[in-house]
C-alpha cells in the first residue's frame, strides 16, 4: 500500500486543532439542562439543600463554592461564570466573596434576579480586623497596632442556625413564585414541608442539648454563633478579628477551658493544620464539623453531638 503523507499545511493544522478539539470534547456539558424550569445559583453548598427542597424538580442549582473550598480565596472557573450567566436567580448569603465577585460577575447581565437570602435574619455583629491606614473617618475599635482597626460586621454564618434557616426558606420560596407562578402552588406545598423538617430538627437537637450538662463549646473558627444563641450556649473561639490571639490571650483563653472542663476543640477540617499549633498550646484535641457540607440537617445533628461529647461547663 502507498506511504501516503498529508502535505504540510494540513499537518500542521491538524497539529493546531486536535488539542483544541479534545478540550471540546473532554469539557463537561452544559451545567443547566434545557428542560429546566429555574436556573439557580448560589454560594455555599449548604444553600443546595434548601433549594432542593423548596424548588423540588422544577429547578436546577448549581454552587459557586464547591464543597471543601475555602470562601475567602476562592475565585470562580470559566465554567462557573458560564453556568452563573446563565441563572434565573442568584440566592446570596452575605458571605464575603460576594462583594468582591458579583458586582463583576453579573456586570453587563440583565437575565439574573439577584435575592438576599438572608434577609431579614436578625445578625450577630462581630468584630473583623482590617486595614484603615490613616483615614480617620473608619469608625470601630481600634487594637492599638498602627494601620489597624476593628470594624464591627454582621457575622454571615447565618444558616448554621434553625431560626434563621426558616427565613432563608421562606425568602427563597417567595423568589421561586415570583419568578415562575406556574410552579408557586408546589412551591408553596414544598416549602411548608420543609418548614415542617426544620422545625422537627430544631425540636430534635433542643432535646437533646438540653439533656446534657454542656454550656458552652471551643472552637477554633467562630462559625457557630447563630447556633449557640438558638440554644442558649457560649461560643469559644480561638480565632478572633481575622487572626489568632497573642499568648496572652490564649492563656486566658486555656484557663477558661480548663475551669470549664473543656479537653477538645472543633475545627473545620481545612483548618487542621493551622489550629494544630493552638491546640497544643490550649492542652487539647481537636474533632473536625465542616460548616460548609452539602447536607444542611446533618451539619447540625453532628455539631450537636460534638457539643455534647466536647462541651464543657463555663463558669
């Protein structure tokens, strides 16, 4: 048979094309499905599990923090910003990337309805440490170290609480009629049904923390005020301002732990690392719960139980 040879323009172009062409044929498809009857977006994977139960088959959702992802240094994909033009709504949870990204995200896009999912959630203001250089204008505490200031902010960890999770479902139920009426009588259905699941969940775990001794709990990131203030505990954090506490602090912090009968601190689990070195310096072990999980009702059960089986009694 003869040798036969492309001539070399051909050789090169079929160079040039086959990587593009295997990129195109190795992405994954299209994040939304033609058939859906609501594209939605939203930050955390915690948010999925309302969506799911309140949109039930007529929405599709996709997460622009994937699970395991650290909110603070994410930066979206070509894919996410793709599957975030292409939304019907975008439901927001006042974490901070949202302000840093959306603005540029949805700039240009009259398709998206952005909604506040946490509106009307009663916050719990923290202090965050932040740069003020020497504007005094920048009100909040200031912590004595030049180019620095504690400004007071709204924690965003809202959906770690029963309370506030009630008001995220109704805000998104109410976004899902407006958006798509056809559905809004199922929406409603559904949404009732997941204010049901809620409410037997926080009956669940009231039950069991009060049958236990515990008062309050040590964790390294303070992720779970809103929980705390559901059931009636102190929140222990090392971490405080955005940065670790000086010796001082910590030593003051240890002998609170060790009157309280504290031996344990919980960390998220990309947390790890960083918290080994407060751990031994605080004298105790740490058990990781994971904040931002898929499964919103099991992220709390299991927090629960970490209190009980970790919590100690503060004076």
């Amino acid at each position: 048979m003869a040798d036969f040879r492309l001539p070399p323009f051909f050789r090169r172009l079929r160079r040039s094309l086959l990587p593009a062409l295997a990129v195109f044929l190795l992405s994954p498809p299209a994040v939304f499905p033609v058939t859906a009857a609501l594209r939605v977006a939203v930050s955390i994977p915690p948010q999925e599990w309302f969506v799911r139960q309140i949109g039930g088959d007529d929405v599709t959702v996709v997460t622009m923090v994937p699970a395991g992802t650290d909110p603070h240094t994410w930066e979206p994909r070509p894919s996410q910003l793709r599957a975030l033009a292409a939304a019907d709504i975008y439901f927001t949870i006042g974490i901070a990337f949202e302000d840093i990204w959306l603005p540029r995200l949805l700039a240009g896009s009259d398709r998206v309805t952005v909604v506040a999912a946490d509106a009307g959630v009663e916050k719990i203001s923290i202090h965050h440490r932040a740069m003020h250089g020497n504007d005094p204008s920048h009100a909040g505490r200031h912590d004595g170290e030049a180019g620095h200031v504690h400004q007071a902010v709204a924690d965003p960890h809202v959906w770690l609480s029963p309370r506030a999770a009630r008001r995220l479902a109704a805000n998104m139920a109410a976004a899902f009629a407006a958006r798509d009426p056809e559905h809004a009588a199922a929406c409603r259905r559904r949404h009732d049904a997941c204010r049901a699941a809620i409410d037997r969940l926080d009956e669940e775990i009231r039950r069991f923390l009060e049958a236990g001794p515990e008062t309050c709990f040590l964790v390294y990131h303070p992720a779970w005020g809103y929980f705390a203030r559901d059931y009636g505990l102190e929140q222990l954090a090392v971490e405080h301002h955005g940065t670790r506490p000086g010796p001082r602090a910590l030593a003051g912090l240890r002998e609170r732990i060790d009157r309280g009968g504290i031996r344990t601190m919980i960390v998220q689990p990309r947390d790890r690392a960083t918290a080994a070195s407060a751990a031994e310096i605080l004298g105790v072990g740490m058990a990781a719960a994971d904040p931002l999980a898929a499964d919103w009702p099991a992220i709390l059960r299991d927090f629960a139980r970490l209190v009980r089986d970790h919590g100690g009694r503060c004076p």
